[in-house]
C-alpha cells in the first residue's frame, strides 16, 4: 500500500513522464532494503532466464512492477491515448461471451490487470469485474477511490454471504468476472503442478467456481513490454457449460494443467512480468485432487 500511495501521488502531481523517471528511484530502493523480495525474485528468474539472474535483472523486475503500478492510475482514469496496446485473442473472448452468460478471466499476478479492463470501460460489448479476497479488496479499492470512484464499483470481494450471488450476478448480465489464481490464501485445496520446470502449487477454488456456475474460462494477461507499449492475451482455457457434473473433477484438474502451461509459456516470453515476490516453490503441506 505504501507504494502504491507513492506512485498515485507522483502520477497525479508530477504526470507520466515525470513519475517514470522516479520509478528508477524507486525500484533501486525495492532492489536494495528488501532482500526477501530480492531473494524471492532471484528465485524465480533463475529459472524463468535459465540461468543465474545479474543485478540488473533483479532491478529490471522491480521496475516492471513499479511502471505497471504508475499506469494504473491513468488506465483508471480513462486516458488510454497514452498507451500502445496490441490484443490478441480478442474474437475468441467476444465470441463466447456473445452468448450473453459471461464468463471468467483466469489469470496471474502476470503483467498487468488494468489494462485488460481498460478495454472493458473502452468496449461496451466487454464489461469486466474483478473477484479478490476482502482484504486486497479494501486496499484496492481505497486506492481507486481516490483515483476515480466509479471504478470501485467492479470489484467483487469474496468472503462475504453474498459474494457468489454478485458473480452469478455479474456473469448473469454478460460480464467478465476475473481472478488472479497463481496464488493460494485461506485453506484452499491445492493442486500440484509443473511450473518453469519445479513443483508447485495452484488454488483449485476459482475452477471449482467455474464449474459450479458452469462458465467457459479464459486465461488472461497483459504483459507489459516497456515505454508505453502492453500486450493482450486472450486464451481459450475450458469451458464449463458443457461439462457433465460427474465428469466436472476431471474437467477441473484438466484446466488447472492447462492453466499452469500458459502461465509458464508467458513467463519464458516476458519473464520479468510475474509479480511473485515472495517463495512461490514451497510445498503444498496437504496436496490433495480438487473436488468440484
């Protein structure tokens, strides 16, 4: 939250090619006073690189997240002239959510999410709600508050008695309802996988939630590719609606499989975009099959 009130104050005051040149502070300042977050970003581009990460690959990390945080504040605030943005996949996604029932955006803490609804608030045809855990929520929200109230109303929190009533709501209307799911809070079943070539652990909660609404899924992310440039992804993941519920199990472990390759397949292309830091490689302490 701290950076995150940083970089909205240096967006808003000083505008975006000012508070890019405050961004090199910043990331220095990350790169050298927060060795868990140093060491859990050496971790990971070791295997995303292939090889031993230098200091500038660590800082050129912190970078990309401190630039997509500073872009944040202006894709909230409409000003889309400021970007380069190429999409691809965007008939796949139109085409399934022509059938009026909406669906779920599956992605990571990969790239960044804004502006993937950046082209919700530019495409009527494309509305997207974001689905987090109350506490992030919160935080979010306080931050898009001060930025531009209207935007706190597609935030979904879960947690709450009426947080699945809102989801089957909001795909009910035609919406996208996205989720970040590379990362696991609370005592959801975990599922084990292969990420950039080691064991790890993915939530079986938000497919079991696709399947339960029985929802077609895509994967989702917005890689940041430097200057003012980001790529689109849209990829067909599962598609729940057609799924028999006593076949649902399989479909589960099937998508998360699927999920868990094109989550690696991005991070090869642009491995400075996954915004893990912290020990993502830890075992699962009681790894069971997802049960839908």
């Amino acid at each position: 939250m701290l950076m995150l009130r940083v970089m909205t104050w240096i967006s808003l005051r000083l505008g975006r090619r000012a508070g890019r040149a405050v961004l090199h502070l910043i990331a220095a300042y990350f790169l050298l006073f927060a060795p868990a977050s140093r060491r859990a970003s050496g971790n990971y581009l070791r295997r995303a690189l292939g090889r031993p990460p230098r200091w500038r690959d660590l800082y050129r990390h912190f970078f990309t997240f401190a630039a997509t945080i500073h872009d944040r504040v202006y894709l909230v605030n409409h000003r889309f002239e400021l970007f380069d943005l190429e999409v691809h996949g965007e008939d796949t996604l139109l085409r399934l959510l022509a059938g009026g029932k909406g669906l779920f955006l599956m992605g990571a803490h990969l790239g960044s999410f804004e502006v993937i609804r950046a082209l919700g608030r530019r495409n009527a045809d494309f509305r997207v709600a974001m689905v987090m855990h109350q506490e992030n929520a919160q935080k979010i929200n306080a931050m898009l508050a001060a930025i531009n109230p209207q935007a706190v109303q597609d935030i979904i929190a879960l947690g709450q008695v009426d947080s699945m009533l809102k989801v089957r709501e909001h795909l009910d209307q035609g919406c996208a309802v996205g989720i970040l799911t590379d990362r696991t809070l609370g005592n959801d079943t975990q599922y084990p996988v292969r990420i950039l070539g080691a064991d790890a652990n993915l939530p079986s909660g938000p497919f079991r939630m696709a399947a339960l609404l029985r929802r077609p899924v895509v994967f989702m992310t917005g890689l940041y590719l430097g200057g003012n440039r980001y790529a689109i992804h849209f990829d067909s993941l599962a598609d729940f609606s057609t799924v028999a519920r006593d076949q649902s199990d399989a479909a589960v472990q099937k998508a998360i499989i699927r999920y868990a390759a094109l989550l690696d397949q991005y991070c090869r292309e642009a491995p400075y975009n996954w915004f893990n830091f912290f020990d993502f490689w830890q075992p699962a302490p009681a790894t069971t099959p997802p049960k839908s």
